[in-house]
C-alpha cells in the first residue's frame, strides 16, 4: 500500500503535547476533594471504571491517527505481474464488407459473427487473440493482446456498414486480410499461432492474393481456420431505398475451393456455416485447439483505500463519546 499524500504523517507529532497535556496539566484543573486520611482507601481494589478511567484519550489517540491516514490517501499498490499461463496467439481475421449485411443469418452476418466471436474470446482467458478486419483493404482493429475486455469493445465497435459509409474500401480482399493477420503472428515465440480467417465472399480486391498470404503463413508455421459464412443459394440484402429499406436475394458466392485451400495448405481446417447454430459450433470446435506455456505482464491499477480507514475512525469516535458520556461519566 503507497499513500498519495504523505506529507499529512507529520500531523502524529500533535499526538505528544496532547498526550503530556492529559497526564502532567489536565489533572491539575481536574476538582478535588480533601480527605483527613486516606489509609482505609490504600489496599482497596480498582474497579473496572477506575482502570478504564483513561480509555476515552487513548480512542481519541487512535481516532485522530485513523483521521491523519485518511487525509494521507492510502492507495492500493501499482505493479507490474509477470506470470506464465497456458495459451495460444491467435489472429481474427473477420470479412466486414457490405455483403456482411446480409440477413441469412440474425440480425446479419456481421453482428452474428461478433456475438460469436466475442463468446470465443470470453471463453479463452490466457489467449493473446487479436482482429484484423478486411473489405476491399485491411487493417488491424486490436493486436494480440490478453485484455479480453478491450479487445471485446473494439470488435463490437466495428459498424456493420462501414464499407458502405466508405471508410474502409468496398470489395473483399482476403489475401490482404489473412496476410495482416498473418504480419502479426510473425515475431510470435508461441509454439500455437493461429489465424481464424471469415469471409463471405470471394477474393476480388488486394494486391496479395489468398494462396500467397497461405504459402507465407505456412512458412512461419501459423495454422489457418477458415469460415465460409452465409447460406447456400440466396441471402436476403436490406436495400436503401427512398423512404424506407428494400429486401433483395442477392446471390452467395463463396469460393470454398480457395478457402479449403489456404486451410489445408497450412494445416488448418475449413468451415461452412449457414446459420446462427453451425456458426457457434464452429468457433467451439476451434476452441478445442492446443494450448502452450507463455508468458503475460500484467498490469494492477491504483485505487483509493481510504474507506475502511475512513469507517473506523468514525466508530472509534462514536465508541469514545459513548463511554464519555455513559459508563465513563466523570462527575465535575
């Protein structure tokens, strides 16, 4: 524990001339009352009250030291933790171009794809996982990292029509996407490197194409799962259309081929789902990957802790001004 102020210690000093107040001068202005002997009184025992008498001026003692400690602000310690838990890397390469807003699965493609996601990345605590996100370009939205929870925030950030808002190119460049994925993993000292690519579409745009993104992964040793997402013939597509939205069948065109390709190419598996359920299975079948020993630094934040200090001052006044005033009574 550190205190943020500890320059207020030197109020303790007050506790000495207070103490040899109450014990040489308080005393002396304390009413008397002469006796013509008091030999009957020397052998008779102390009562309780009497060995109490100076109980009151030890609480305040301690109500004052408890004060002094809360105005220094304790605080919980700042650290660094080094620790190794079993994990893998693992890179997220998710397809968010405009056809990801179609309706074959619910709500969409996109959203579907990261509440799935986000479930997978809750259930691996000790994964380093990262997120790239591709369309007609790529770029990393999170790199590998274990705060599950910031990376869970910029996943659910990514909009589903951010292609279409045309801050992200509009196509579908999977050879660009797996190959970013790919460039994270690269200085990685994990025996399991891992890149789930999903894609609904066919490569179209980029100037990698998938095979080379593949051969490139394969030669760094990173594995590649990939998912083919959306039904087999049709998808519902909502439409902008004057007043309101307009649902077409758009037509699903998957290259499956080049998908199974780059998975066995680099001895990974590939996937088709058509809907919510095989999507979800699909992520609990990757979930069964192996794990590895590494290395994490983490990072414990500062917090106040003047409460509790805060709460025993309080009672030990209130304690004080009970027996003050009751048990303690002094007769002027």
């Amino acid at each position: 524990m550190e205190f943020a102020s500890k320059e207020y210690f030197i109020l303790l000093i007050l506790l000495i001339p207070y103490i040899l107040w109450y014990f040489l001068y308080r005393k002396k202005s304390e009413p008397t009352m002469q006796m013509s002997d008091t030999f009957a009184y020397r052998y008779a025992p102390k009562s309780w009250r009497m060995r109490l008498v100076n109980l009151p001026m030890v609480l305040r003692c301690i109500a004052f030291t408890l004060i002094v400690i809360v105005m220094a602000r304790p605080q919980t310690h700042n650290s660094w933790d080094n620790k190794q838990v079993d994990g893998i890397d693992i890179m997220m390469a998710m397809d968010v171009s405009t056809s990801m807003l179609a309706e074959d699965l619910k709500p969409n493609r996109l959203e579907a794809a990261k509440n799935v996601a986000s479930e997978f990345i809750a259930d691996r605590p000790n994964d380093n996982i990262g997120l790239t996100i591709f369309a007609g370009e790529a770029f990393t939205q999170c790199p590998m990292t274990t705060d599950h929870a910031s990376l869970i925030n910029l996943l659910q950030s990514v909009r589903t029509d951010i292609a279409a808002r045309g801050l992200i190119s509009d196509g579908t460049a999977v050879g660009m996407g797996l190959a970013n994925a790919v460039s994270r993993l690269k200085n990685s000292k994990s025996r399991s490197k891992v890149v789930i690519l999903l894609t609904d579409g066919s490569n179209n745009m980029g100037d990698i194409s998938p095979m080379t993104s593949a051969q490139i992964a394969r030669s760094l040793g990173i594995r590649v799962y990939t998912i083919g997402l959306g039904t087999n013939k049709v998808a519902p597509y909502p439409m902008p259309v004057a007043g309101g939205v307009q649902y077409v069948n758009i037509p699903v065109e998957i290259d499956t081929k080049t998908l199974s390709d780059i998975a066995a190419m680099t001895e990974g598996n590939f996937y088709r789902a058509t809907n919510n359920r095989e999507l979800k299975q699909i992520y609990k079948d990757i979930d069964k990957l192996e794990k590895t020993k590494m290395d994490v630094k983490t990072y414990s934040k500062r917090y106040e802790a003047y409460q509790p200090f805060a709460i025993a001052a309080l009672l030990v006044l209130l304690f004080e001004l009970i027996l003050r005033t009751t048990v303690l009574r002094r007769i002027p």
